[in-house]
C-alpha cells in the first residue's frame, strides 16, 4: 500500500498584528529589482489595508474582481499582463478570501508553466514550481491558505489545479484582519470550514491525522456559531484556526455530498462557494443527519437566510450540465459513499436533490 506524501505550506505566522511582519518576511525571496504582485480582494479598494502594504521599488497592487470565483481566462489573462508588464516576478501575495488566494496560487503557477491554466485541472498535471507565493486570508473557512489545490472554473469544468507545487511557501494568519467582515459573508465561509469536517469526519476515507484535524476544526465551529452569544476577537482567533485546522483535515481525506454538488451550482450558476455548500447542506439529512440539525441550529442562531428555490426553471439542459461537473467529483462521492456510489447517487436521485434547491 502506498500513502499520500503530501506537500505542506513551508512557513507559517500567527497572531494579532502578523501582517506588519509582511515586509521582513518577503525582503529574502526579492530576486533584484523583479516586483512582488499584491492580489487583494476588490472588497478593500479605498480601504485603509491597502495603505499598510509594504510596497518597495516596482512592486504592484492588483485588485482582484473576485464577484465571481476565479476562472482559468482570468488567471491566463493576469499572468499574460504580468509576463508582459515585467518580464518575471520575485512572488505573488494574495490577501482576501478563498477565491483571491486560489487566484494567487493559480497566477504562481501560471507565470512558469506553458499553456493556458486549464490544461492543469486535474491531479498532479503541473510540472514546475510556480514564483514565491504568500496567502493572506481576510475571511476564514476556506481552508485556501493550506490546501495543494486551487480551484476554477474553466471552459469545460470546474476543477482545481491539484498538485505539490499549489501550496503556498507562507501564510500569514493575522486574525485582525477578519474583524470587519460582513457578518453574512463571515458566516458562509465558516460554514465552509464547518462542512468540510462533517464531510471529512463522516467519510469512507477517513484516519486518525484527518480525524484529530477534523475534530479540532469542528469543535472550534461549534463554540463559535453554536456556544457563543457575540462575536468578539476570540472568535475571529478561534475561525482563523478551525479553517487552518479543516483545511489540513482535508489534505489526507476528502469532502462529500455538500460540495461535489454545489460544484455544479457554481459551474452554472456562478453560486459563491460558501452560499453554495450551505443551500445544500439544508437538504442533505439523508447523508448527514446530526451535521445537518447543527447546520439548521447554526443558520437560526446567528439569523442567516439561506437562499431557495435557485434551480427553479432551469431547463434539462442545464440540470445535465450541473449533474456532468458534479458526477466528475468522483474522489467526492467515492469519499462520501463508498466504492459503489455510483450505484446509490443515481443520475435521477441527483436531479431530485437539485430540484429541491
């Protein structure tokens, strides 16, 4: 049998204020005069973030339009501008949510290696080492900054680039600066984090290193959207480390039902990762009994409205494409349902489940 040697991001800094380290941190990995590229969510133009970046000589700022999630023709296109701009570049920093630090990893990568981003979707296509690449999460629950894949959306799919060479070489995990995040926005990408673990904890993959991750994460979940009456800064200490947590839970298992099918929601509807999984976790009692009554108890608590109805009118056309993107996820269901998921997770019974969404 031969186990999973997995790549690990290289360093890491937590703690309240972290982010003033940026500068020392990226002064070693400056190759002369080639710039480091700051990718920041387009949520802090004008926002005082952008003036505490430590620019020095020809470095850029680049705010990412990030309304939608990352799509290999934007990752193409950014990475042709920056060839084009400056020739190389010392690193890319990529400060925001899921979707700004994918686009980081996604732009590394692409500024070494030939083609177009979506001849790497799939497992283990990359080939050589990306520039030097920082993660800088402003949300947490993604569990983006230590995942070894970067998910987009491309032509025909909606798949991440998986490989050893995705993973970041730095994270910098400054709580501070999740504190103004809308409070809708903060609990749909904890969630995120908050199904990873049910799904990794529940699946057929399971083993002790997912498993003490996964019930970290999930423990710190549950003080932060089930325990607690406020939100203050040890909450944004506690869903800073319960999505690092999650994300490394994922790295030796895998996720399920909730995001094998919202991968086809955003594939053809453009649905926010987040909103996404949380529109299917409300149905997926079948699957996940007890996460499910948490989930509903969590949803309620905190006053969120989950959106419906979203697949109402779509044609059969379209429900094949959403089932296509998501039936490819097949480490997803395998993980979920077993060897033989084929035989349970039915084309009609998929349908259905879409239909009541």
């Amino acid at each position: 049998m031969s186990f999973r040697n997995f790549k690990m991001v290289s360093y890491v800094v937590f703690g309240r204020g972290s982010f003033n380290q940026l500068d020392e941190i990226l002064t070693p990995h400056r190759k002369g005069d080639a710039p480091m590229v700051f990718l920041v969510d387009h949520y802090f133009e004008g926002k005082p973030l952008l003036n505490r970046i430590p620019l020095r000589g020809k470095d850029k700022v680049v705010l990412a339009d990030v309304t939608y999630e990352p799509k290999t023709s934007q990752v193409d296109e950014l990475a042709r501008s920056l060839k084009e701009e400056f020739g190389t570049i010392s690193g890319v920093i990529g400060i925001g949510g899921g979707s700004t630090m994918d686009l980081a990893k996604a732009v590394s990568l692409m500024m070494t290696n030939p083609g177009s981003s979506a001849d790497y979707q799939g497992w283990d296509l990359v080939q050589e080492a990306g520039v030097y690449k920082v993660g800088i999460p402003t949300l947490s629950g993604t569990g983006a900054e230590v995942s070894r894949t970067t998910v987009l959306t491309g032509p025909t799919r909606k798949l991440g680039m998986n490989s050893d060479f995705t993973p970041f070489d730095q994270i910098v995990l400054d709580p501070e600066l999740t504190k103004d995040a809308p409070a809708n926005q903060r609990f749909y990408t904890g969630m995120d984090c908050y199904i990873h673990c049910i799904e990794s904890l529940e699946g057929t993959y399971l083993n002790e290193f997912s498993k003490s991750y996964g019930e970290k994460a999930l423990q710190l979940c549950q003080k932060v959207f089930v325990e607690k009456n406020q939100w203050d800064n040890e909450s944004d200490d506690q869903l800073m480390m319960a999505s690092y947590a999650g994300g490394m839970s994922i790295a030796y298992s895998q996720v399920g039902v909730a995001h094998a099918v919202s991968y086809g929601l955003s594939y053809l509807l453009g649905t926010k990762h987040g909103i996404g999984n949380c529109i299917v976790m409300n149905h997926l009692e079948e699957y996940y009994p007890a996460g499910v009554k948490e989930f509903k108890l969590m949803v309620e608590k905190n006053q969120i409205e989950i959106p419906q109805g979203i697949c109402k009118g779509l044609t059969d056309e379209q429900f094949e494409t959403m089932m296509n993107v998501s039936l490819g996820m097949k480490p997803l269901w395998e993980n979920a349902l077993g060897k033989d998921w084929e035989s349970i997770m039915t084309r009609e019974k998929l349908r259905a489940l879409y239909e009541r969404l």
